[in-house]
C-alpha cells in the first residue's frame, strides 16, 4: 500500500462518509426513495442562492485557475450562455501526451488505496460539490440553456444522487469477494492441504469522460465517480460549449485528492476549442482503458467501432415512443404530457416524441375521444401551461444550440407535417438574449411513407409527433419495432385493459427499453431517480449501459489472485 494512503485525513474521510456509503449501498439494494442531498433551494441557506450567483459571477472573464495542471500556457474557452452571456473563461489546455503522462504518474498511489479509502474521498468531493448546489445551478443553466431550478436539481442533488449511487455500486462489486480467505482440503490420511488466498481489485488503466452538452454533470458524474471509485484516473474532457460545471468538478475533485496525501493529477481537465478533434485522439490511446460518453449516435459508434482498447459505455440518441390506448383520468395524462414535452425544450434523452393514436380513437373518463380530438385537447393543454411567458420561460429554458432551433423553425414552416400546435417565441423577463421556443405539435400517419421517414428518425429538441395509427395493437408493435432499430432510452403508454398492459410490458421486456404506465401526476415518462430507477437499460441501440447497475462499474477493473501455503 502507497505511504499516500496513510495520510491523516484519509482515516478521518473514511469516518466522515462510512455511515453514508452504507445507507447509499443499502438504498441501492432497496429501490425505495432516498438521497442525502437535499433538492429545494433554501435547505442550503438563506443567502446560499445569491452566494452561487455570486461566485459564479466572479468566474467570469477570468482565467480558471487549476494549480499544478498541465498547461501549455494557451488557454481555451469561448463559452456563450443560451440566456445570451458570454462567460468569457480561459481554461488550462495541455497536449495529450502531458494529460497522460500526468494521469499515469497519478495511478499508482490511488489505484493502492483500496476500494474504502476511494469511496471516502469520492463522498467528500461530492460533499463540497454538493455544498456549492447554487454555484453549480447557475454554471449548469448558464452553459445549457436549463431553467434555473431545473439547472439547481438536475445539476445539482440529482446529479450527485447519480454520482454517489456509482460509487455505492463500485464499492459493492469491489468487495464483493473477501480481501483474503483461507482454504483447507481435506486428504484423508495425508495432512490437508492449506493454503492462503488473497483477493485484489485492480484498476482497468486511464479513464476518459466525454460530457456532453445539455447534462454535464447528471450525464458526467456516473462514469466520473464509477472510474474513480474503481481507482482508475479520469480525463475529463468537457463538451466545448459545457465546461465550466466539470471544470468545477474537476478543481473540486483535485482540491480534496491533495489534502487526502494523493496526486492531484488523478482527475484532469481535457478542455478544446468548438470543432476540436482531441476526444478522437485520445479515444484511441493505448492508455485510455475506460470510455464515458453521452451524444450523438454518430460519434458513440464510432467509439464502439474504434476504441477497440477500451471498455467503452455511451448513451447515444433514441426515440421515444407513448402508446396513448385508454385513460380513466383524462385531464391527468393530458397534463402530464403537456409537462413532459414542454421541460427544458424537450432537450432531454428521455422527452416523449412519437405519440402513438389509434385513428379510431381512445376510451377515456370524459367519454370516447378521437385522435383529432385527442391532438387538439393536448394541444390545448401545452398552450395553458406556457400561456404566461415567466412561466414558460420557467419550464422551457433555452435552446441550447442551433441545431435544436433548426428543428423549431423547419415545424414551424410545415416540414415535418400538419402542424398540430405551432411554436412561438417566448420572451425572458430576465433575459433578454434568451432563445426560447414553446413545443411544436405535428399530426403525422402511421401508414404514409413520407410520414414514417419523419417521425422514426430522432427530432432532438421541442418538437413531437401525434402518430396515427391503426389501433392499438398496432401502436405497440410500433413501439416494439422503434426500440429495436432506432433505440429509445424511456417508453410510456396509457391504458385502462390488463389486457393491453400485458401487451407492452411483453414489448417492453422484449424490446429492452424502461416502460413508464399511466402517469398523470407529479412523475414524468422523462425523469428518473437515483438509488430507484434505472437510466436507460443497454438492451436497446440507444445505450450500451444503465445509470446505475452492477455492469457499470464491474468491468471498471479485474480482480487479481495471489496465493500462498500458509
């Protein structure tokens, strides 16, 4: 064991975070709702809100400063807010030779600490991180386009649940097998034979995160905290147009290794330009054993196609399907819906955005509705909810990069199809600068080829489609048939027929994809907790991994063997 892992504070750490590395195993075990991080605002303090934007703003226009990180003395930033700021930061930037070349050094001490001692200086960075919530909400809204108090939850508690569920997890698999064990065989007249055997978890090698640009940190901790729990050093390489919240991170994560007695140099900073090419160049480093990526579909084949070194985990694009089949609580799914659609510009992976109509029809409460019916009352439900431009700005965000106002603006002119709802511009009362769209609804056929070309390709952002379909039936095996070619990291359906809910469980099982069954009040098909849900299942083209089970962290290392006649 490294004379690192002696340091004072390392036991002291170990004390700290033990009672919490339990009950986050235990949670884990359960199922049940738990976090330690609370996710309201003001349980950080009253003047915690104007401390965050305080400290943010004392970022700005500034050099980010990473003492004793590599550099070349050439600092990258260029980051501008959706909400109309440029934050005007220049971070460190260093070649990858010096990145690996200082994670390498790192290595040794941190992969002998052992899996308790790791989970200990985990905890404590999530616990500084999660004390710094405000900072982190406006670093999170402010690189996004995320409201505020989305930016505070998803960015903040709800992203270090995800962290620390991985570490939980990590140190599970890691102990696992005992550290040492005695074995007796027996032989007869002959003395047994005996021997001692001892058990060693061993990091993979070097860790490489691509974060990605509408999650940084909700997408980005689970594979930060899983490498880094299984000692394996991390390069974090931040979406250009996303740095600053894991470059918080990773100042955190460098400030608590250092005072633990370990190399700061453990978890490091990749950050480029917009258009910069370094994740490729490293991707396929022979030193790179580990690979965390959340984006296109695109580049996360290209990772599993070329990394071939690697242990590559992505989250790529999908589509997301609802079967809308019956309902005894029409105005609940109507609701619902119009919320899942509408959060944070329907920017997220798991946002609804084929809703599959029977032609002929739906039963509900309110008595039978058509399809057109149906579109027009969702529809209506949409429009109340962002009637008023504060409460839209509230729900909807910003959009996050040009691309996803492409998309706006080619609904909004009839590609897609019969527009259902139009979107519209929202003016922010707080900023001005904002680009902010309310969702597009498009009526689309099931039966018609133009239609289907549309709606079984991912459309990223505030625009969904109202599919209508034969009947129900029809629409399962058209959910069942999207998860398979196309991916989906979430599915949901309505209906009041065990019957029919037999039907797409089976499809859901079948096609591999999380199914989420008559929601209509304060859950939605697009959000998921920690320590309870699973994110995503790697049984699907979308993802070839969860946040979090067993499998995400369990080939974060091997387990080595040595043995002896006692």
């Amino acid at each position: 064991m490294s004379a690192a892992v002696t340091h004072p504070l390392v036991a002291e750490l170990v004390e700290r975070h033990r009672a919490t590395l339990a009950a986050a195993v235990d949670a884990a075990a359960k199922r049940d709702y738990w976090s330690p991080y609370p996710e309201f605002p003001k349980a950080y303090g009253e003047s915690a809100a104007a401390d965050g934007r305080a400290a943010f703003e004392a970022l700005l226009n500034l050099p980010f400063e990473l003492p004793g990180h590599p550099s070349d003395g050439d600092p990258v930033g260029g980051e501008v807010s959706p909400y109309g700021l440029e934050l005007g930061i220049g971070y460190p930037h260093a070649g990858p030779d010096a990145l690996i070349a200082a994670l390498s050094a790192a290595r040794p001490a941190w992969a002998a600490a052992g899996p308790l001692t790791r989970a200990a200086v985990c905890l404590e960075i999530l616990a500084r991180i999660n004390a710094r919530s405000h900072e982190f909400a406006n670093a999170v809204m402010h690189t996004t386009g995320q409201a505020y108090a989305m930016a505070f939850q998803a960015g903040g508690p709800h992203a270090q649940d995800r962290g620390l569920e991985a570490v939980a997890y990590a140190y599970a698999e890691q102990t696992r097998l005992p550290e040492s064990a005695g074995w007796t065989k027996p032989q007869g007249k002959r003395d047994p034979l005996v021997m001692t055997k001892e058990f060693t978890a061993v990091p993979r090698g070097l860790a490489l995160l691509i974060g990605c640009n509408t999650f940084p940190t909700w997408n980005g901790f689970p594979g930060l905290f899983a490498s880094l729990a299984t000692g394996n050093p991390v390069l974090v390489k931040p979406h250009p147009r996303a740095v600053l919240p894991l470059a918080l991170t990773v100042r955190i994560a460098r400030e608590v290794l250092a005072e633990a007695g370990f190399a700061a140099d453990v978890v490091c900073l990749a950050a480029e330009h917009e258009g910069g090419t370094v994740a490729r160049t490293l991707a396929v480093r022979p030193e790179i054993r580990l690979i965390d990526y959340t984006g296109s579909t695109a580049f996360g084949d290209w990772l599993e196609q070329h990394a071939e070194q690697a242990e590559v985990y992505t989250e790529k694009a999908g589509v997301n399907s609802v079967v809308v089949d019956s309902t005894g609580d029409y105005k609940g799914m109507l609701n619902n819906l119009a919320f899942s659609l509408s959060l944070y510009s329907g920017q997220m992976c798991t946002t609804p955005q084929n809703l599959l109509i029977p032609r002929t029809g739906i039963d509900t409460d309110q008595g039978a509705k058509s399809y057109d019916e149906v579109v027009r009352d969702l529809a209506a439900a949409i429009e109340g909810l962002l009637s008023d431009d504060a409460r839209a700005a509230a729900v909807l965000g910003a959009v996050v990069n040009p691309g996803v106002l492409r998309r706006s603006a080619a609904a909004a002119g009839g590609e897609y199809g019969e527009l259902a709802l139009a979107p519209r511009a929202v003016e922010h009362p707080e900023f001005p600068g904002a680009t902010v769209r309310t969702p597009a609804l498009v009526k689309l056929d099931a039966d018609k080829p133009d239609d289907r070309a549309v709606f079984r390709g991912e459309c990223f952002g505030p625009v969904s489609f109202a599919v209508a379909v034969e009947n129900t039936a029809a629409a399962v095996e058209l959910l069942r048939d999207t998860v398979r070619t196309q991916g989906a990291m979430t599915a949901a359906a309505y209906t009041t027929s065990a019957e029919v809910e037999a039907a797409l469980v089976e499809a859901a099982l079948d096609a591999g994809v999380s199914l989420s069954l008559n929601l209509t009040g304060g859950v939605y098909a697009n959000q998921t907790a920690a320590f309870s849900d699973l994110h995503g299942t790697g049984a699907n083209p979308a993802a070839n991994s969860a946040y979090c089970d067993g499998a995400f962290v369990a080939n974060r290392f091997r387990t080595v063997e040595i043995r002896r006649h006692s």
